[in-house]
C-alpha cells in the first residue's frame, strides 16, 4: 500500500459523512487493506461502526463508476445525477461512433467539394436526432419504469438533453476544428443546433416524439433546399449569414420559454408509446 | 371477518385508444393483499394497470390509491412515491448488473444518498433471492432471475402499491412457484395488483380477484365467490357435449363440460378457472377440445 486513509477521512467514514469521490476512494481502499480496517475499527463506537461494515459491504457490490462518472463528479455533479447522466440510452459507445464516423465522411466530402453548407446543414441534426432518442421507449429499455418514477419527467429528459448535447456539440466542435480555413463560417451550425433541438423538444408534448423531430429536421432541410436555390453560387446560405444566426437564436430563445411552459406536460403524459405498443 | 379498509378506488376509468376502448368504464375497489386481474389477452388489463401505475391519465374516471389523487401533481407525485410497478415486459440496460440496474431505479425513485440506496439496492436484492448475483450482468442472468431483478426493482423504497403485469409468464413451473412465494410475501401489508391469466396463481396467492374482458369489469369479488358461479355448472361426459359453453378432455379420457348441464348430468366439483369461463363473454369462452 502506497497511501492510507487519512484519521479524519476514516472517522467521517465510520459516521458516514464522507462524500464522494474520497468516499469512493476509502471503500476500494478499506476492501484491500487490513491496516485501515483495523484503524476504522477504532476509530468508531461500536453502533456507528456496524453501520459502516454494512455501508462497505453494500460498495462492495456495487459497480465501479465509470471513467466520466468519476470525472463528472470530481467537477462537482452529485453522484446519482452523474449516474443518470452516464445512463443515457444514446451515449453508448455504438451511438457516438457512428455519430463520429458520420462526422468524419461529411468533413472529407466537405475538403473534396469545397462545400462547408454539406457539413453545416448535417451538424445541427444531429443533436436533434440524439435528443431525440435519448427519451421514448426506441432506446430506452427501463423507459416504462422510469415513466412511473417520482422523479419529475421534464427533469429526466433536461438531464439526457444536457449529456446528448454535450456530447454532441463536442463532436460537432471536433468536426469544426477540421476546417480552419472557412474561419468563423464553420461555427454558424451551432444556434440553428439549438434552435432545432429546443423547437423539437418543446413541440413533443403535441406531436410526440418522433413527428416532432422528424418535422422540425423536415422543415431545416427545406429551408437549406429553398436557401440554395436562391443563392448565388458559392456564396453563404442565409441560415449561415448574420440575419439567419440572429433568427435562429430568436428561434432558440422562444422555444425554450414555451418547452420550460409545457414542462409538466412530460410528467402527465409519456412522450412517447411503450415497447410493446399499447395506450399513451 | 372483518373487511379489510379500501386503499385503491377507481370510479368509471376509460380510455380510448386505436379506435377502440381499452377500458370501458371500470370502476374497482382493491384492499391490502394481491388482487388477481384475470382476463383474456386484450381484455385491457395492461391499460389499466398502466393507469393506476399513473404510467397514462385516463381520458374520463379518476381514481385514488394510499389516498393519493394522481389527478393533481401533489397526488400523482405522492403516489409515485408509494408504487412498485413491475411491467408486462421490464427492460433493462444490458450491460447493467442486477446491483446497477436496481441502483438506476432506484435513484429514479429519488434515493439520493449514495450509502443508503445501495443499502436498500442489497435489501430488495436478498429479498428476492439474489444476493448471490447481485454484480452479474442481467444478460446473463436467466429468464426468471431477470423477472427477480425487475421484482426487487419494484420494492425499491418500500412501495405500499405493488402493481405487477403478469409477472409469471414465461417462467417454467418451478420458477413459477418462486416468484408466486415472493408476490405472497410481497403481499403482506401492502396492496398488490397482479395481472394474470392464470387461474392458477390468482387461486395460490389472491384473496380477491377482478375479471376484466373488454375494457369492462365482469367480476370482482373472492375467488371462492367466483368458484361458486360454476356451482352445478360443471359436468362430466365421454364425448364433447355440443350444449356446452366450453368442453375440454381431462387427463381421464372423460370430457368436462361448463355451461348448463343436461339432466341427469354427472356433475363435478367446480374450480375457479370453471367460474372465470363461464364469466367471460359467450364468444371468447368456447374452448375445443
């Protein structure tokens, strides 16, 4: 053993104070080492000293957090929220790598045409399409359950909005890096990201979870299709120019006060269908 | 004996859905102990379980259960906190172990503090037999350990309603027996509501028993109330008597019968599986031999 649990650590962990992640740390640490154990046994009175055997027997089986678990706890997240965070159906490793390999063909295909409007109309979709699926019984198996839990389902579906987009937006901010030469120009996916993520999220209560989406990712392409025939060859679609990222945040900003009025909406009525069908 | 207080009373629940109505007007009092809900496929028992599961609002009805109206976001938030509810078919992260998943409901179930919702994570888990699996992934775990799993998932926090959709399907017979000793022990003290269509298990476990078939309650009552509607309505013949509601051979060779007997017929001890067929509508009771 290279370190042991500090006196202190160790009484506030026989009181059952100690919070994560040195929490963590002391119950891998007390599983291997006979020496702190044996310091916790003295350093508690004999109550608060079964209770701490039962709490280190229940770590026991408990699973190891993950790598970003850790490190969204260490930034301060509580850990049930960072637990709910990781959880996230579409956070999978399939999910994000075919987001990624996606991504990589469209910045190529971006280089051989020199068209950034290929890479800029594909990036705002897909947050959209993530948070899309990060709620409904599609990828998430215990949806049901979770549908009937007393945890507020708008504050469910923000927890998943926040991970999909964080992820999501790093990815698409990745893909950015990978065309310096169209400078600024290459960020303008961004607000209409949000405006088309917010928009689909606020009109699910109404249209459910798959027309909502589908919709507001219909009507971004025909506004591109309708931009481009209207513009002159090569230069900037209206969507990327300074009047289309003012829009966009009107947009981004008026569908975020109607989703945060309908919030309750997701708790009353499951946003979308169950696995095998059946009333919603 | 006396009854037992009302802990759940739905009046006059519907709900429309494809076209056609999933509950049409149920109305039902539940008391501590496991009710059966006992009806046909697409007599629209999941539906309501859903609904009193406040997993879907009713379109008209209300109903209130451990005195929570889920009519209210007070109420349904209230009665949340007092539900278990097992669904017909519980999904579970593949890659979770039984521990992780429990733990992932269970911090749905608002278990913020680390340390006392593993404690609870390991007491659900003992309480269904599975402290030895416990850091397995479910996708090992066989058909029945993973009903186990959604189970205890269910008692997380201690729920005074347990709603369960037809636990026992799929389980071979041993399994079965099981999961029926879990549900009786789940039974005590609470109010259990368990979808089947096994009259077996509603005559092991149930002290009441609904019957449901087209969205409308055909029965509520006891077992031992619905067993006596077959009273003098079961016979026996060599051949199918073609007057009968259902008619089935028997391990004997002889045919047993249910509907109005012939003179002179050789009647039989009724069952409670007699009494639910010759309650459910003529068109869904006639079984061939």
């Amino acid at each position: 053993m290279t370190w042991h649990v500090a006196d202190e650590d160790l009484r506030a962990y026989a009181r059952g104070e100690l919070a994560a992640p040195l929490l963590w740390s002391a119950d891998t640490h007390l599983t291997g080492c006979a020496q702190c154990r044996s310091r916790l046994a003295g350093a508690a009175d004999p109550v608060a000293l079964d209770e701490a055997w039962e709490r280190l027997d229940a770590e026991l089986d408990a699973p190891r957090p993950s790598l970003v678990e850790r490190l969204l706890v260490r930034l301060g997240v509580a850990d049930h929220t960072a637990r709910l965070l990781t959880a996230t159906p579409v956070l999978r490793r399939s999910w994000l790598l075919a987001v990624l390999s996606l991504l990589v063909m469209t910045v190529l295909a971006v280089h051989l045409v020199d068209r950034p409007a290929l890479f800029l109309a594909l990036a705002p979709l897909l947050p959209l399409g993530g948070v899309a699926l990060s709620y409904g019984p599609a990828l998430d198996p215990s949806y049901e359950m979770a549908v009937v839990a007393p945890m507020h389902g708008f504050r469910l579906l923000m927890i998943r909005t926040v991970a999909v987009l964080t992820a999501g937006l790093a990815f698409n901010g990745l893909a950015t890096l990978a065309l310096p030469e169209y400078g600024l120009l290459a960020l303008t996916w961004l607000l209409p990201a949000v405006a088309l993520t917010a928009t689909g999220l606020a009109l699910t209560p109404r249209l459910g979870p798959v027309l909502a989406p589908g919709l507001v990712g219909g009507a971004w392409l025909t506004l591109l299709v309708v931009a481009q025939s209207q513009a002159h060859s090569h230069s900037t679609l209206v969507p990327f120019t300074a009047a289309g990222q003012s829009a966009a945040a009107a947009i981004a900003a008026l569908a975020t006060v109607l989703l945060y009025q309908t919030r309750d909406r997701f708790d009353t009525r499951p946003a979308g269908g169950f696995v095998d069908g059946g009333a919603v | 004996m006396t009854t037992p207080p009302t802990t759940v009373t739905a009046t006059g629940l519907s709900l429309r859905y494809g076209g056609t109505h999933a509950l049409d007007g149920v109305s039902l009092r539940l008391t501590r102990g496991v009710t059966g809900l006992l009806g046909p496929n697409g007599a629209g028992k999941t539906t309501l379980l859903r609904v009193l599961a406040t997993a879907v609002p009713p379109d008209r009805g209300e109903f209130t259960a451990l005195g929570h109206d889920p009519g209210t976001s007070a109420g349904r938030l209230a009665l949340r906190r007092a539900l278990g509810y097992l669904p017909q078919t519980p999904g579970f992260h593949p890659d979770f172990t039984a521990f992780a998943f429990v733990d992932y409901v269970a911090i749905l179930k608002e278990l913020t503090d680390r340390a006392a919702r593993h404690r609870e994570v390991r007491r659900v888990l003992d309480a269904v037999d599975l402290a030895d699996v416990r850091g397995k992934r479910i996708k090992r775990l066989s058909g029945g350990m993973r009903q186990r799993v959604a189970l205890a998932a269910a008692l997380v926090g201690d729920p005074g309603f347990l709603v369960l959709d037809e636990p026992t399907v799929g389980l071979d017979p041993e399994q079965r027996m099981r999961f029926r000793g879990l549900i009786a022990e789940a039974g005590e003290g609470r109010t259990v509501l368990l979808s089947t269509h096994q009259t077996e298990d509603v005559a092991m476990l149930c002290h009441r028993v609904v019957v449901l078939a087209q969205g409308r309650v055909r029965f509520e009552g006891t077992p031992a109330e619905l067993t006596a509607r077959a009273a003098g309505r079961v016979w026996s013949s060599a051949e199918r008597d073609p007057a009968a509601l259902a008619g089935w051979r028997t391990g004997t060779g002889t045919f047993r019968n249910v509907g109005d007997p012939p003179e002179g017929a050789h009647l039989l001890e009724p069952t409670l599986e007699d009494g639910y067929l010759l309650t459910l509508d003529s068109e869904s009771r006639t079984v061939t031999a």
